[in-house]
C-alpha cells in the first residue's frame, strides 16, 4: 500500500484509538482532576498522533524523524500518567487495552524511526 497521507499510517490510526481509549478512560477520574492529570492525559494521548501527522506532512525526512521522536516522548508522558493513575487509584482495574495499545504504538513509532534515519 502506497502511503499518501499520514492517515494511511497503522501507527497514526493506532495512536488514534489510543487517544480514544485514553479518552475514555479518564472520564472515570474525580472531578477534581479536570484540570490536572485528566487534562494532561487528554493532551499527551493527543500529542502522539498529531505529531506524526505534522512530520509527515513536512515533508523534510529528517524533520518527519525529528516528529516521530516527539511522539515517542509524548507516549513515555502518557504511560507515565496512566501509571500515576493507577497509583493514585483513579482506575478501579488496570487499563489493559490501554496498556497493549501503547505497546502495540511505542514498537511501531521505534519502526518508523529507525526506518526515517536509515540511509536512503
């Protein structure tokens, strides 16, 4: 398959439903941390794809590697603040689905990284 847009990417979609999940997930949270950790989950889940998309479309190799780079830091926010969660015991069980789909995301960005910096 012929990648034309960053929407053709398994990692831009997959980073996607992780968002969603994540979205999800911090629905449960005390009201009290609207403007704390949901908000923070809410912004780094939705890092992580926004960046592919704003590598992708620069065009530049390098500045795309740059990107997915920022993704990947964005994901290790994320897991991060979802183990905080679980620590503060905001979630009633482990995210599991969560839990796979970083996995599942963080291999694929290590992927296309690798890829981006390989020579031409």
């Amino acid at each position: 398959m012929r990648v034309r847009s960053y929407r053709d990417l398994s990692v831009w979609r997959r980073s996607v439903d992780l968002a969603v999940v994540c979205n999800d997930i911090v629905k449960s949270f005390p009201s009290e941390e609207r403007f704390g950790l949901t908000s923070q989950i809410r912004r780094s889940s939705v890092s992580v794809p926004s960046n592919i998309a704003e590598g992708n479309a620069s065009g530049f190799r390098a500045l795309y590697a740059s990107h997915v780079g920022r993704s990947q830091g964005s994901l290790a926010e994320l897991e991060t603040e979802m183990i905080l969660a679980e620590r503060f015991r905001y979630l009633p069980t482990r995210p599991t689905e969560f839990w796979e789909l970083s996995d599942e995301v963080s291999r694929m960005l290590v992927s296309l990284r690798r890829r981006l910096n390989a020579r031409p």
